[in-house]
C-alpha cells in the first residue's frame, strides 16, 4: 500500500506514459520502476491494490493502519491484531471493515 505522497509521486509518473516523446516514457516507466521497488512491492501488488484476497496487500495495510496506533479505537486495534495472523484469505465482512479503518487512517494522516 502507498502512502498518499508516494501513490501521487506514481499516478503523476504514469501519467507521463502517454507522452509523444519516447525518451520521456521510458524514463517515467524507469522512474516508476524504481519508486515501486524502492517501496519493497511488485508491480503486480501496485495493480491489485484493491484485492482483499492478496494477502501482501491486506498485511501491508493492516502493519499500516497499526503503525497509527493513537488514531484506532481499542476494538479496532483488537480487530487488526487478529486478523493480522489470520491464514485464510479475509470475509467480505472483514474486508470492508479493514477498508473502513484504513481509510480513517488516511484521512487522519491527510489532515495532519
């Protein structure tokens, strides 16, 4: 999961994917690569962000959502404790959940 800084830093670096100009396309698509990789995430977790069955992707927004620990609820830092060790793929239930925290999260952090 990207920070909203760094998710802006790509959006804006994929946009540059439409450019006339060869040389710059290729160095936006470089520069991408780059920013993804240096984050410690695949292209293929960038693309499926949004899949609550992609266990690295839940794991990162869960250590994320955590790390903002005085803005969660005690029975949301309960909740993300255990789901955090959970082994088989979220309900859609605790999907939308986990979206909704991280979500709060965001927004707190945008705000500060």
């Amino acid at each position: 999961m990207l920070d909203p800084r760094t998710a802006d830093m790509f959006a804006k670096l994929c946009g540059l994917f439409s450019s006339d100009h060869d040389g710059e396309r290729a160095s936006a698509a470089q520069k991408a690569n780059q920013l993804i990789r240096s984050r410690g995430l695949t292209w293929r977790q960038i693309i499926f962000a949004a899949d609550p069955h992609d266990t690295q992707s839940t794991g990162d927004c869960i250590n994320c959502a955590l790390a903002a620990g005085d803005v969660l609820t005690d029975w949301e830092r309960e909740f993300l404790c255990s789901i955090r060790s959970w082994s088989k793929p979220l309900t859609q239930k605790q999907s939308r959940i986990l979206k909704v925290i991280v979500a709060k999260v965001s927004a707190e952090k945008e705000a500060a």
